[in-house]
C-alpha cells in the first residue's frame, strides 16, 4: 500500500513549498497601467471608427524629413492593428500620433524643400 502525496509522515496535510515559485499575488495599490479602455471612455458618445491617416503618412514619406516621416508611418500601421485586434481607443490615440508627425513631416519637407530653393536660386 502507498502513502497519500497530499499527508506528511505526521499525518497533517502538507503545504506546498512556496521557494521558485511566485508566492501570493497581491493587489497593486496603483490603478493599472495596462492599454485596456476604461468604462469612462468606452461609454463616451464617439462611437466612430478611428482614422489611421495612413494616406497621409505615405504622402508625408516623401517628404525630406525622413526621420519623422517613417515613425509617422509606423504609427499609422500601429493604429490600424490595434483597430483590427478590437482596441478602438488605443486606435484612435496612435492615430492621432501619426496625424501629428505626418502633418509636422509635411511642414518640415516644404520648409526644406523651400530654404534649398531660395539658397539655390
């Protein structure tokens, strides 16, 4: 006859070791940090879907000012999987964010473009 896993050799139950393993999880005093939307936000009254502005990111490519023209880019494409996965606000905050560089992109490659003509004029 076997001995029971779950007693120890003065039969009380024996209690699982806590050494390599995560112990107890307790709540953080902190409200969390994760992109989940909140129920504040999802019960606001815009209820349409977020632009991604990625028409104006590929225009905004071929600009000079390349460095901020492709994280324009990225952000654009970051908003579009969001939406897709169901995340609308997060959607919606990375489309703004490529809206901003792509419109700062735009104005900086006229800017460029500008001051090269006039010094080469």
């Amino acid at each position: 006859h076997g001995k029971s896993n779950s007693h120890s050799h003065n039969g009380r139950a024996r209690v699982g070791s806590r050494s390599g393993s995560l112990g107890h999880v307790t709540a953080s005093p902190r409200p969390s940090l994760s992109r989940h939307p909140s129920i504040a936000t999802s019960s606001t009254g815009d209820r349409s879907k977020p632009r991604d502005y990625l028409i104006l990111a590929i225009l905004a490519c071929f600009c000079p000012a390349w460095p901020i023209n492709i994280v324009g880019f990225a952000y654009s494409v970051m908003s579009r999987n969001s939406l897709q996965q169901g995340n609308v606000d997060g959607a919606r905050r990375l489309g703004r964010v490529a809206k901003l560089l792509s419109v700062v992109s735009l104005v900086g490659g006229v800017l460029i473009i500008a001051a090269c003509i006039i010094n080469w004029g």
